[in-house]
C-alpha cells in the first residue's frame, strides 16, 4: 500500500513539477519578449527546454531506471543514500539522494587516461558523444505557439526549413564520439565497441531515415512544428497531427486524430527500432557489450565515462521527444483539444492554454522513456550479425515498402483517410500477432523440433505439454517483439 | 600468376616497380588478427579463466582456454588429512554445489570400505544433492540470461536460489560450502519443520521457473543467439568426454541416476531431459526441465523418506554419540581414535562416480590403510567440457562464445585441482 502511495505521489509530483517548468517557460518567454526584443523567446527556450527539461529528465533518468528496473526484479532499488537534514532524516526519498552520490563519485574519480592512448582524441570522445544528443532537441516542439503578454511565443528553439533533416544530420554525428572513444583508447576491447557501433550507426541511419518519409509524405513537410500541426478552430480546419481523420459534429470535438502512429504504425516501429539502436542500450547494446567486450569506454573514468552515460539519457530523452512530435501527436490532446482553446479562459490567458499543451507533450514523453526502459530491462543483447540482419533485411525492405504503399496512398486520397484506414488494419495485424499464442510459422517448425528437448520425454505426463509455453508469453514481451521486428 | 612465367616481368623495371602488381590489386584486403585476452578476470568467465582468443574481424579464428588461476592443490591437500577432513576440500571444486561433491566423495570412501550406509541418510543425500543441482542450474541459467544482456531473468533465478542456500543453511549450517555429510552417512538429521519450508520454497521456485522460461524459451532474441550456436555433436562429445547436460543437450540419454542408480534413485518416478542438436538452446532447455525433474524428486523423497538412523552404528567410522564419549571409555577411545588417526580405510583404489549438476563426478581414491588418502583424483565434469570449447567455437562469433561457455558451464574450482 505505500508504495502504491509513493507512486502516486511521485505521479503526482511529477506532473506539477511538469506544470510549473512549462508555466514558467512560457511566461519568462513573454516577459523577455516584452522587455528585450523580439525572438527573445527562443533563447529563454534554449534554457528551459534543453537545459532544464533534457537535462533534469536525463538526470532523473539515472536514478528512475534504477528504481523501475528494481520494481521489474521486483527488489527495492537504491535506497540508501540518505540526506542528514532535519525532517528528512532517515528518509530514503525514493533514492533521489542517490543521484547526488552518483555525481560526487564520478567528479571525484581519478581521471585516468591509458599511456598509450591519443590524448587529444581520447578527451574529445566523450565531448563529441554528448553535445550532439543535446543540440539534437532544438528543432522539436514541445509546445504551442500563443499569445503570452501581447507577444507570440513558440516552445520551440529553431525552426529551420530543413526540419528533420537536422536531426537526422546531427543525430549520426553522435557516433564519431563511440568510434574516437574506441579507437583512441588502444584498448582492443574499447576497438571492437567502437567498430560495433559504427557499423550499428550506419545500419540504422539507413533504416531511420527511411521510415519517416511516409510521414514526410502524409503531412508534405519535413519541419517539425507543421508535422505536429496548428489545431482547427472557427476559421479554419486543423493541420498536421491536429486534424481529425472523422470527427462528431458538435462543440466538443471528439473523434480519430490524424496522428503519426495511425497513419503510419510501420513507419513508427521502424523508427522507434532503429532510433532505439541508435542509443546504443539493451538489447541494441552491442557496443557496450558488457559481457563480452566490456564496451567502448572501458578506459574512460569518473566524469568523461559519467558523460557517455548522461549522453545515453539524454538520447532516450530526445527519441521520446522527437517520436512523440512526429508519431504522437506532439503536444496535441487525442480529442478536445479544439474545445478547450475554444474556451474563453483559455483565449484570455496563452500561456495555461500553452502550459496545458505543453504538460500533455512531457507526458507523452515520459510515457515513451518509460516503454524504452520496459524493454532495455526485459530483452538480452543481439548479436553482431544478428542486428546488421534486422537493420538491413527487415527495417530496410519494410521502410521501402512503406514509401510506396504510402506515397500511393497519399496520392490516391488526399484527405489521408485511406492511409489511415490501412494504418489501422495493420495495428489490428499487430495486435494480433503478439497477441496470439503460436509462433509465427517459420519459427514455428524449428520450435517444432526443439519441442523435442522439452516435452518428447515426458513419457510420464508430468512436465508441462509442448503447447503450454506458449501460455506464458507476457503482454510485454509480446509488444516490444512486434516492435523489434 | 601466369605472368611469372615470362622471365622479362621479374627484371627490374624502375617505371613500373613502384606500382602493385596486378594479382595484389585483386587480392583481398590484408586483415591483422587481433589477440584479446578474456580472463583471467572478464565479466563472462565463471571462476577464473583466460581465454586467449584470436579474432579476425568478430570471427574467432583460435581459441586458447588457459587454466591454473584457481589452482589450489587440492588433491595434495587431501593427502595430508584424514579422510572426513578431506569434506571442507571438496566443498570447493564446485562451489555452486559442495553437497554433490561432499556426498559424491564420501560415496566413493563407502564404496572402498564396501559399507552399506542407512535408508534415512540415503534419502537425505539425495534431497540434498538435488536441493544443489537446482542451485547450479539456477545459477547456470540465469548467468546465460544475465550474460546475454537480460537482468530479469537472473534474478529471478537469484531469487530462488537464496531460498535454496536458505534452507541449506538450515540443513547443514553453510550457505555455500557445506561440508555436510559424513563417511557412513549423515552427521546431522533434517531440522524440525524443514521438510515444510522447502515444500514452500519449492512452490515459489515453481513459479520463479515458470517466469523465467516465460522470459527466455520464446524471446525471440534469446532463441536466434542460443539456437544453432555453441553445436557440438554426439559422437565429438563423447569422443572429448562430455557428461551431464551437456551430453544430454546432444542426444544421448545417459544420466548415472538412470543408468546406474545409487542411493535411492530407483525408488523415484523422474524423467532425464534428453535434447536433439547439442546446441546451446538444448542446454539451456535441457537444465531448465532438470530443474523441473529435481523439484519432482524432492517432493518424491521428502513425501517417503523413512524415519531411523542417519549413520552407521560403528564407531570405527561413525564418531560416537556425545553421551557415549563423555560416559564410556569405548566412547572416548574411538573418538579418539577416529579423530587423531581417522577412519581406518582398508587398502585399496576404487573408482566411483555420481551425476552432479554439470556431469558425471568420478572419485578416483586410492588408500593404503593408514587413515589418510594415499592419492584422491577427481574426475570433474567441468574439465573435458572446458577443453572442447576451442572445438565448439573455431570459426563462430566472438558473441557466441559467451552463451557458449555460459550454457557449458564450467566451473573453475572443479577443473583446476
């Protein structure tokens, strides 16, 4: 029972803290475009978006998935660093004081670099894996655009004309700080992680950029913000993820939002699996490896590993950021978004229309680090071959295939419902398929002469019958199997 | 190479010297084998191993497994004490089931004096070799999920695993090396109530199991790293001396509990997981259903054990009860006796064996009638499971080599005496 409080308790602390940085985001935005200059907002933007939203989540990242990972194992998790504070005493707070304990000991860790290792490179590894995850947030909007004090604010720091482009550019920069933090450490082990990840990075640039054009197709643009769409209203109907694929007539808007993952359910298992190697974690961990080559930075101590552990954060945050604006509906509501910006308090005050919308896009994102962390605790490590296979021979074809069907699709209805409806038939094919209880067919008949490892020899009826694994195939597993393949 | 039939090419040629020749432009790209070391200490070697491994790209092109870290001399150690002090020594070669080698041994020094030990102390022998293979599978299993990359899998089989070491700490006072058992049978009887917290931890463990398979039978990438790789065939593992699980995974049915029953055995209705392809799927599904057959025999063995002695009534074996030493002058005498000059083995050698967790665990014991080992050989199970390994994993992915020494399961302790 009191962890079920405590959970709430964080749910709820959580979504107020999320109110109030929103808030604040807009109203500092308003109040510098009031007194400095116009486009004032963007730079405030670039305080609160990346360095207090990305950054504070990353952060809390670290302890959150030790905490989730432990209610997974079903252990306690860190508890034990404890804060001597009077009224705090002897509270393990969740274990947020484990946090501080984590910085403390990699700021005060020897800073050792290996004799033979180029200096010069091998310090500017860890620099080159953390600036670009964070730049990589710019372009996404986590918010809308209102009337804050008289002047417009967008939640956004850029928007440049190439949109995605950037992110998918800056994105594969990422890697040359895996490969300069292998190859500059002349660890052999450190080597093999860095060539992993390259060769992991190239696989999957192919395959993300891939299963995005469908989307770029449905919504005609590559910039975020218009993919994510400005909501209808008396003057005209919605755009982008905002509009209604059928909607009730009526004030209350209510109805099927034209959002990323129903039109495009392929296109986001691909880019969700392929934006998912990218951060390098379980079970795309192949670069890391910690059982059987240790990882690209064995050699790295204290704060410069401490930053390609953040940076690994800071990328789960981005992907969740970056596929919820494209996939899910940015910072829209699923209905009733129309009705509530209809609202006369809402008109009145931008900036708790703005926070609300804004609250509801870190929600979305927190839900999507949340699935991440599922599956980085639930699924071993692929093996080398195994991914270049997936990365090349499934997400690839699939991402093509997806081009074409959708592109016709597009061409053939421009309203996007015809698109949709096949987007709905295939999740209804997915929800099936990890929904049913029998292996798919070709992994069927090798399991098949496997089943005689495991019930063949139970002459005597005691063991479970071959058919009674299937049974214990979880919910979970099932999900993030379809989403993997 | 045709053209180094023309005598003209091999003069020099200053214009054209410098550049490649054509048959090096079509030659593949010259690659540098890279030598890595994993081990002695690397986070996927159980004990203390080196592997030197020599890898072209991810490809391992030779394989070296290097003994000797965990070398303790053991088999001299032996011939120093008397044959009950031997115990805490075999405690230590696999550590994961002392109670196996603790039983196996003493097995071995019953077998030579030719003593038939009580049904009582039969039955708990067996519940306790059982109670540890479940441990060294849980540990073998959940290690293989573990090294794979998936925690969940690992702690669940953690979890029942300190349930285990719990009640084996209640049977014989040690978690890990347990010591237990004497020459003649059992020096201590089940504690009260005993029988029905394992009843109660087998349950659970039940569960725990069931999650685990659910967890790794059917994950997709569990099965594409286990199936079809670590393959070794029948008649190669027998040919390199495979036993247990191992052998099972292969296809051939022989399991010493079957095949030649001691203690109570027979008496048990229990199946022997045989597999098909000598993979590591097979062996991971091979343990796995092993657990199941443990559980199953523990419940057999708890539900029928008989009540009565648990050790010979003969004090040159056997110590004396207390009363007896602190009461009588016999009493006092054999304690002596057995404690200063040891049991008074008959001259001889035997050759006696038992399945534990990993395969067959062969005693080799020769006495020459003095109270002390004359010579202890221990055949380890985990020893000719090692030396196939270069066998198994030539030419495969430096990935595989993990689920491949994982699912093998070698145990440092036991193969370096």
């Amino acid at each position: 029972m009191s962890r079920v409080l405590t959970i709430l308790t964080a749910c709820i602390t959580i979504v107020v803290a999320m109110f109030g940085g929103v808030a604040s985001a807009y109203l500092v935005g308003g109040l510098v475009e009031e007194h400095w200059f116009t486009g004032a907002s963007r730079l405030t933007n670039i305080l609160f978006l990346i360095l207090v939203f990305v950054m504070i989540i990353a952060t809390l990242l670290t302890m959150a998935e030790r905490k989730w990972s432990a209610f997974i194992q079903d252990r306690m998790g860190p508890n034990m660093a404890r804060i001597g504070l009077p009224g705090l005493k002897n509270r393990s707070l969740g274990g947020l004081p484990h946090i501080l304990t984590d910085v403390l000991k990699m700021l005060t860790k020897e800073d050792f670099i290996p004799a033979a290792a180029n200096r010069f490179l091998f310090n500017l590894g860890p620099i080159l894996a953390f600036a670009p995850v964070f730049a990589l947030f710019a372009v996404v909007p986590a918010g809308p655009s209102v009337n804050v004090f008289g002047h417009r604010v967008d939640m956004v720091v850029a928007t440049p004309d190439f949109g995605m482009l950037y992110i998918l550019a800056i994105a594969s920069l990422a890697v040359y700080g895996t490969a300069l933090a292998g190859w500059a450490s002349n660890n052999k082990f450190a080597l093999l992680g860095g060539v992993r990840a390259t060769s992991q990075m190239i696989a999957y640039e192919v395959a993300l950029g891939l299963s995005l054009v469908g989307l770029f197709l449905a919504f005609s643009s590559v910039q975020l913000p218009a993919i994510v769409g400005e909501l209808g209203s008396a003057v005209g109907l919605g755009t982008g993820q905002a509009q209604y694929l059928w909607r009730t007539d009526g004030e209350f808007d209510l109805g099927l939002p034209a959002w990323g993952i129903i039109l495009q359910p392929l296109g986001f298992l691909g880019f969700f699996a392929a934006s998912f190697a990218e951060t390098k974690r379980a079970p795309f961990d192949l670069p890391e490896g910690e059982s059987e080559i240790i990882g690209y930075f064995v050699e790295y101590s204290g704060m410069k590993f401490g930053l390609f552990m953040i940076s690994e954060f800071v990328e789960v945050v981005v992907l969740a950021g970056v596929t919820t604006a494209l996939f899910l509906g940015g910072h829209h509501l699923p209905f009733g978004g129309e009705w509530l910006a209809s609202q006369p308090l809402m008109q009145e005050h931008g900036w708790l229309f703005g926070t609300i919308l804004g609250t509801v896009f870190w929600l979305k994102v927190l839900f999507l680090i949340w699935v991440q962390l599922l599956i980085r605790w639930t699924f071993p490590r692929f093996r080398y071959d195994q991914i270049q296979a997936l990365g090349w021979k499934i997400l690839l074809p699939m991402g093509l295939a997806n081009v074409f069907v959708s592109g016709a699709l597009v061409l053939w209805d421009p309203s996007l419902r015809a698109l949709a409806v096949l987007g709905i038939l295939e999740l209804g094919v997915l929800a099936v398929l990890t929904m049913t209880r029998k292996e798919p067919a070709e992994a069927g008949g090798a399991h098949g002469a496997h089943g005689g490892a495991h019930g063949g020899h139970d002459t005597h009826g005691h063991g479970l019958p071959a058919g009674a694994h299937a049974a214990h195939a979880m919910p979970a597993h099932g999900a993030a199997h379809a989403s993997t393949h | 190479m045709a053209d180094h039939a023309k005598p003209e090419d091999h003069a020099p040629n200053p214009d054209t010297d410098a550049y490649a020749h054509e048959s090096e432009l079509e030659a593949h790209l010259q690659t540098k084998r890279m030598v890595i070391n994993m081990g002695p200490s690397h986070p996927a070697t159980h004990g203390t191993v080196r592997l030197k491994v020599e890898l072209e790209g991810e490809t391992i092109v030779k394989i070296d497994p290097e003994i000797g870290f965990l070398h303790r001399g053991f088999q001299k150690s032996c011939e120093n004490v008397t044959w009950t002090q031997c115990l805490p020594y075999t405690d230590r070669l696999n550590y994961l089931s002392a109670m196996m080698n603790n039983f196996g041994f003493l097995n071995a020094v019953e077998k030579l004096i030719g003593l038939e030990i009580p049904e009582r102390a039969k039955y708990i022998r067996v519940i306790g070799s059982e109670l540890h293979r479940l441990t060294d599978h849980l540990t073998c299993v959940g290690a293989t999920g573990l090294e794979m990359g998936g925690f969940q899998p690992f702690l669940l089989a953690l979890e029942f695993r300190e349930l285990l070491f719990d009640r084996t700490a209640e049977l014989t006072g040690a978690r890990l090396t347990t010591s237990f058992g004497r020459v003649g049978g059992i020096n201590r009887d089940l504690p009260e109530g005993w029988v029905e917290k394992v009843r109660k931890s087998l349950d659970r463990g039940e569960e725990l199991i069931t999650e685990m398979d659910a967890l790794l039978t059917r994950n997709r990438i569990f099965v594409d790293r286990t199936k079809g790789t670590g393959i070794i065939s029948a008649e190669d593992a027998i040919d390199f001396g495979y036993t247990g699980p191992a052998l099972r995974a292969c296809g051939v049915d022989y399991d010493i509990r079957k095949a030649k029953p001691y203690w109570v055995y027979d008496r048990f209705d229990f199946d022997v997981p045989v597999g098909e392809h000598g993979d590591n799927y097979d062996r991971y599904l091979v343990r796995l259903e092993e657990m199941r057959q443990s559980i199953r025999i523990l419940r057999q063995a708890m539900d029928t054990i008989p009540a009565g002695p648990i050790i010979v009534d003969d004090w040159r074996i056997a110590l004396p009860p207390k009363p007896e030493v602190y009461g009588t002058i016999e009493g006092v005498m054999s304690h002596f006796k057995l404690v200063m000059e040891g049991i008074q083995v008959p001259a001889g050698e035997v050759y006696d064996s038992t399945e534990a967790s990993n395969g067959e665990l062969g005693w080799y014991l020769v006495s020459d009638g003095r109270g002390r080992p004359y010579k202890v050989h221990v055949r380890a199970p985990g020893f000719p499971v090692l030396a196939a390994v270069p066998h198994i994993i030539e030419g495969k992915m430096l990935a595989d080599l993990i689920p491949t020494f994982d699912t093998i399961n070698m145990i440092g302790g036991e193969v370096e005496q």
